[in-house]
C-alpha cells in the first residue's frame, strides 16, 4: 500500500520515475521480448501466406455479436488472433473510429485480426496500451504489470522506417 501511495503521488509530477522492483523490470523485459518475437513470427508468416488481408472500415461493437467492422453495407465480424488484439478490439475508446485491420479470414467466415491500426485524417497509427510510470507498453487494455495502475491508450503515428509494423495496400 505504502508503495502504490508513493506511486501516485510521483505520477505526473516526476515523469522519469521508474519501477525499481526486480520481478517488475523482469516482467518488461520478458514483454519486450515476446512483442519481438510476435513481430518477427508476423513477417514470417506474412511472407509465406498470401492470404493475409487488410480490411478498413469503421469498428463496431453489435450486442450479441462482438466487435465488427463496416464498411457501406459490408459487415465482417471480428475475432483476435490473440486475446489481447480481441481486448483491443472490444475497446470502448476505439469504436465508432475508423480502423484498418491486418488478419485473416477464417472458414466461418470471421475475420481473425493479428494488427490493429486507426486511422485519422487519412494518418495511420499504431495503437498502444502504455504506462508513463513505468515507460512499458502493455500488449492489450488493462493494467500495467508494473505498477497495476490503469494504461493508457495511445494512437502512435507509424514510422515507415519501423520494420515491426506490417501495412499492405
Ligand atoms: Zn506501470
């Protein structure tokens, strides 16, 4: 209690504080390197599977049927490839936004989305879960593994020169 107290009162005032607990700097480091090693196994399969699409419209969310993208009278309902990109897919903050989404169609038809991009004034961006206490990025919505306080959402321009970032036309 003593440590989340402290915790928040450093948040906003010194922005360069950072998690000294050792599980906590363990748990980034682990995170990192799962987000590398989903990055890299994304290209490779984007490079042997042709059927990797890119979908953009707007997202939804239709009770009784989950997240869905539209597009004029098109209606594709969305699946994550992981349960994080499903989490990132459900956010509230997200809908009604316009979205261009990376996956797959399954054989029932859903879409199985592996990225998620927004897009505003024809800009894309990255979305991200990211904790300023402790300079991490989350992989989905939720809290932070560091500190337990809330994330925050971030829309991050994407960087051409970013290798990680998968985008086809
Ligand atoms: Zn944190």
């Amino acid at each position: 209690m003593k440590f989340q107290a402290t915790n928040v009162l450093l948040r906003g005032r010194h922005r360069a504080f950072r998690c000294r607990l050792p599980y906590a700097r363990l748990a980034a480091l682990m995170l990192g390197g799962v987000s590398l090693f989903l990055a890299v196994a994304t290209g490779r399969a984007a490079d042997v599977q042709n059927s990797q699409k890119t979908l953009q419209g707007t997202l939804l969310f239709i009770e009784g049927k989950g997240p869905v993208l539209k597009n004029g009278a098109k209606q594709v309902t969305l699946a994550g490839r992981y349960e994080y990109t499903f989490r990132t897919l459900e956010d509230k903050r997200l809908r009604n936004d316009e979205v261009r989404l990376v996956g797959k169609f399954q054989p029932d038809g859903n879409f199985r989305v592996d990225d998620v991009f927004t897009i505003h004034h024809g800009e894309v961006y990255r979305v991200r879960y990211y904790c300023e206490t402790c300079n991490i990025v989350g992989l989905g919505p939720g809290k932070c593994v560091c500190c337990q306080q809330p994330t925050e959402l971030q829309e991050v321009p994407v960087n051409k020169n970013d290798k990680k970032i998968l985008i086809t036309h």
